[in-house]
C-alpha cells in the first residue's frame, strides 16, 4: 500500500469518531507556538494540546522569517492570540545550514535560474532562539507587552529548556 492509501485510511479512521467539528477558530488557549517542522517533534502530544487550542505555526528550524511574523500577526489581530512560544530543537537539520550550500544545490539540480534565499540556517541553538524572539519583539506588527518566550526541545528526552 502507498503511504497515501495508508494516510486515508488513518484519516477515515479519525473521522468516525471525530467529536470537534463545532470548535470555533480561535485557540482557546489564546497561544501561538512557532516550532520547527521535524517529523520528531509533536507539539500537541509533548505540550499537552488539544484540537482548537493553539496555534502551531510550523517551518524549517521553526524560524521567525516573514511568513511566520505574517502568521503571527495574523493570529493575534484576528483570532486572539495573546502570548508567543518559540521553540527551537536538538539535532536540528538547520544547524550549520548555509544559503550558499542550497544554492549551489538547487542550482545543480534545477540550473542557474533559482532565485537566491534565505532558508534560516544556525550555528548556535540557544542563540537561534534568542535571536527569532527579538526578532518577533522587533516587530512593530507585535504589541510591545506580549510575553514570548524562547525554549529548546531535547529530541533525545522530550524534554523542553527555556532559553533565558
Ligand atoms: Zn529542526
């Protein structure tokens, strides 16, 4: 069976016995959490969350780059989210990652015509996570008085450290 066979079938599976079809939007517990996208890390079962509870705002490294400021943004301005947590990990394929070895990649695979990007690669976690905080802070989209806070999570033990 394919892996999209198996999905569907996982999903119909969900979907008779799904009791959350009359959640409304926005989280109930007022919270956006920016995280990386590794298929180690489950937010909702290492954070305790439920359906229609936060925001999971998802991406390589779980960087605070445009798209996920927008999200945020989004999420405060129009479904009440009032407190951010950033949460970076351990053995993050995005540590070390440079743009130029992308690049080079990309333009070995796809040719010279891929735009240039920045894909958010770090050197140093603690300071990855320091840096998207006051990147969110800096934001004039983001009101002065909302508590973020930075933290990593162990891949190894499930265990989160808040990054001071
Ligand atoms: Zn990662």
């Amino acid at each position: 069976m394919s892996n999209r066979t198996d999905l569907l079938t996982a999903n119909a599976r969900y979907a008779a016995t799904f009791t959350h079809g009359d959640l409304p939007a926005p989280p109930a517990r007022h919270i956006a959490i920016l995280t990386c996208m590794d298929a180690r890390l489950d937010p909702a079962k290492f954070l305790g969350l439920s359906e229609g509870e936060a925001h999971v705002i998802r991406n390589a490294g779980g960087r605070a780059n445009p798209d996920a400021l927008n999200a945020l943004v989004i999420s405060q301005q129009y479904l009440g989210t009032n407190e951010v947590i950033v949460i970076h990990h351990t053995r993050c394929g995005m540590t070390g990652l440079r743009d130029e070895a992308v690049q080079k990649l990309l333009t070995e695979r796809f040719g010279g015509s891929i735009k240039p990007q920045q894909y958010g690669g770090f050197d140093d976690l603690a300071q990855s996570v320091r840096d998207d905080v006051a990147t969110i802070r800096a934001d004039a989209r983001i009101p002065d008085d909302l508590p973020i806070s930075g933290f990593i999570y162990d891949v190894e033990t499930g265990r989160l450290t808040e990054v001071d």
